[in-house]
C-alpha cells in the first residue's frame, strides 16, 4: 500500500504536497501590453499574441485573453458599419 511506503521513508502517513501556484508568464509585459492596448486599441488578442512573439514570449491566445481579463486590461473592438 501507497500509504505504507510513504510512512517507511518519511516516517508519516500525511499525503504529499500537491499542485502549487504558477507564475503567469505574461506578468514580466505587464506594461509593455497596457502600452500597445493604449496605443493601439483596435489590436486583436491575435495580433498582440504576434507581437510578443516578435519579443521572444512564446503563449497561446488563451493565455493573452485570461491575462487581459485578469489584469482587467480590456478593450473594446468597435464594430465595423458597412
């Protein structure tokens, strides 16, 4: 049994630490992304996803939108009249 074994080597039944906090990556371009959503409001998750690509931040465009969200950076895309 699991709990056996962990007793033997650590001299307690307690489970082991799981998961754990991981620091977003996009928290280093924190001002640099704030920057060109003030600069650039009609910029697409798309096209800032490009940009920090070009910076060398490799993400997802999940991971730009949960962090936009998070930081309450949002802006709003206007509609485009025909």
């Amino acid at each position: 049994m699991k709990w056996s074994q962990r007793y033997r080597s650590s001299g307690s039944v307690a489970p082991g630490k799981m998961g754990g906090h991981r620091q977003c990556l996009l928290e280093p371009h924190r001002a640099f992304i704030a920057e060109r959503i003030a600069q650039t409001p009609h910029l697409t998750l798309h096209g800032l996803k490009a940009e920090l690509a070009a910076r060398g931040v490799s993400v997802s465009h999940d991971t730009v939108w949960r962090f936009l969200r998070r930081e309450g950076l949002r802006f709003k895309k206007n509609a485009v009249c025909a």
